[in-house]
C-alpha cells in the first residue's frame, strides 16, 4: 500500500544541500583553499604569540614587513634563504616523484658544504671566478649525491627504508662538519690566539658567488641557479620520457619492472639528484658571505627545506612560492625581535603550525574521499 500523500502545508524535503556538498568537496580539498586557510589560522595563532609578548599588532607587523622588504639587504638576504629552500625541496620532489621520501637534506647540505669548502680553499688565491665556482658548486652537487646515494644503494639492495637511512645520515653529516672544522688537520682556519673561531678559513675570492643584487644587496646567484634548478626540472619532470618512468615507478615498482623500466636505477637516480640539490645549497652558503665553513652552518636548512617539499605536494611552482614565504618570514623573524621585542621563535612557530594545519587538512581530504 502506497504512503499517504503528504499534506500542502508541509514542504517536501529538500536534496539540495546533500547536493551541493560533493561539488564543494573539490573545491574546500583544493591546495588553494587548504593554503589560505591554513595561513588563517596559523596567522590567528602568530596574533596571539604577538599579543602575549605585550606588543601591539601593528607594532609587529612594521617590524615585520621591515625585516623583510625594508632595504636590499633584507630583501637579498631573504631571496638568499629562500633560493637554499628551493633548491633542497626540488630535489625533494624529484625523489618523492619515484615514490620515496627524501629526509636527508640536512646530512646532504652538510656533505656538499664540506666539499665545497675543501675545494674552494684548495684553489689557488688569484684563481678566475669563472672557473672556481662552477667547480665549488660541482663538488657540493658530487658530496651531496654520493651521500643520498648511500641510502640509495640501501633501498635497491637491500630493501632498506630510505626515511631512516636518510635521516640517520644527517646525524653522521653534521657530525662530520663539526669534526673538520674543529681539527687543524682538516679545515680548521690556522689558530692564532684563544679567539680564533673554530671554522675554516675564508675562500679565496675566486671561489665566492658573485652577487646579483649590487652592494646593498647581499643576493647572490645562488638564487639564479635555484630558479633555473626548479624550471628545469619542472619541463623534465612534465615533458620528457624520464619524468614519465619516475612518475610510473612512483605508483608502481612492481608494475613498472614488468613493463621493463630499470626501477632500481630510476630510484637511485631521483634519490641521488635531491641529495645532489641539496649538496649543492649547501656548497652555495658557504660559498656566500661569510664564506667560511662554520659548524651549525646550516641553520636547520635542510629540515626546513623538507617541510617546503611536504607543502608543495610535488609542484615546482608551489615549491618557489612556498620558498619566497619561508625564506622571507625567517628574515623578518630576526628583525621581529630586534625591532618589537618578540621572539624570532614565534615565527617559527608559526611556520610549524602551518606546516601541521595543511598536514590535517590533507589527511581530513584524503580520508573523506576514501570513505566517500
């Protein structure tokens, strides 16, 4: 027996909100829209670390924006941070383009600074800068390469994971950057009283990377390198039969070792090439002002340029907008404490909860669709 008709007073349901959320599904998983909302809340959580420190919004925001856009000099040294972040997270995504995960950017920036370094101060003094720095920067790319090739050769021979080899390896890298530059007989600079800094001696001028920027601009060309790094590898990646066989090997081994693609040297390859980048920004930081190998040279670059990566979900086009944001926001941070008395930690606080809210947003996407 049919239900009764139902009354004229009483509307019938309606469909259209059960409707309208699977075509706002696309849109509110969108990286657009998970970015934005990610830096809401991340910049409603800067506000308060900014109120709690007894400043004024406005306060912090011009010691802010000074630290970042205020002189040259800010502006060069930012492009400066932002073109080590590039570079480390292109490489990131070649590797995890093959389907691995590449934490070791901070053992290979060490590898290829410690490289450079050695290389640079064998030059000799008056030696051409048209020749000293492409062999600087070689060195940084060769260290840094045989260094991710370690895991590399682990992953293809033995099945080992390359996440814990690779972030076992940091360890091992900035070891061995404390120990060169603490020893006389390795590249500690010649100890002339209690003062003198246990790091190597300056590289001679022919080894150092020109600036771009002028005088008042520390930029150098690292940054041209970055963005010609990224560009390129982009067109490799999306135009070209080897970023095809990485991407096929990325979904499927199995499936793309049936079909005949050597998986074990396409893997190598992409894991060799980040731990190359990588090598290479850290061959860039000491070939740039101070010049000089330092311990804890690289300032966390290298774990900073995994979180860029995270973020750009394998675009090279996110990876230079998310670099110009990092590498600007942790320039401004100095001036930040300098300026308004605020912790330069709150940006990196900051940054981590962006990093945590995208990462949630992500997995909430993910696991709607999956059970959609």
């Amino acid at each position: 027996m049919p239900p009764p008709p139902l009354p004229p007073s009483a509307p019938a349901p309606s469909s259209a909100p059960r409707a309208a959320l699977p075509r706002l599904a696309p849109l509110l998983g969108h990286p657009v829209s998970v970015g934005l909302l990610a830096v809401v809340l991340a910049g409603t959580a800067g506000l308060g670390l900014v109120l709690g420190a007894g400043t004024t919004p406005a306060t912090a925001w011009n010691a802010l924006a000074e630290g970042m856009f205020g002189s040259p000099y800010a502006i060069g040294s930012s492009l400066n941070s932002a073109a080590v972040l590039a570079l480390i997270a292109t490489g990131f995504t070649v590797a995890h383009r093959a389907g691995l995960v590449n934490v070791g950017g901070e053992g290979q920036l060490c590898a290829g600074g410690l490289a450079a370094a050695a290389v640079g101060l064998a030059l000799p003094a008056g030696g051409p800068a048209v020749l000293g720095v492409p062999l600087v920067l070689v060195a940084g790319f060769a260290a840094g390469a045989a260094w991710a090739g370690i895991a590399a050769r682990l992953r293809t021979r033995r099945g080992t994971s390359e996440v814990i080899t690779t972030l076992l390896l940091n360890f091992i890298g900035v070891g061995l950057v404390s120990v060169a530059v603490h020893e006389e007989a390795l590249l500690r600079q010649p100890v002339t009283s209690s003062e003198t800094l246990p790091q190597s001696a300056p590289l001679p001028e022919g080894a150092r990377l020109p600036l771009i920027g002028g005088i008042e601009s520390p930029a150098t060309a690292i940054v041209v390198i970055a963005a010609l790094a990224a560009v390129i590898t982009g067109v490799v990646l999306r135009r070209t039969a080897v970023g095809l066989r990485l991407r096929s090997v990325g979904h499927s081994p199995a499936a793309s070792a049936r079909l005949g693609l050597p998986v074990a040297r396409l893997e190598t390859g992409g894991l060799a090439f980040a731990g190359g980048a990588a090598g290479v920004a850290g061959a860039g930081l000491v070939a740039m002002a101070p010049y000089v190998l330092a311990e804890h040279f690289s300032s966390g670059y290298g774990f900073s340029g995994l979180v860029v990566g995270l973020l750009a979900r394998g675009s090279l086009t996110a990876v230079a907008a998310v670099s110009l944001l990092f590498g600007f926001l942790t320039n401004g941070g100095i001036n930040l404490q300098l300026a308004a008395g605020v912790p330069a930690s709150s940006v990196q606080i900051v940054q981590s909860l962006l990093v945590l809210f995208v990462a949630a947003a992500m997995f909430a996407t993910t696991r709607n669709r999956s059970t959609s």
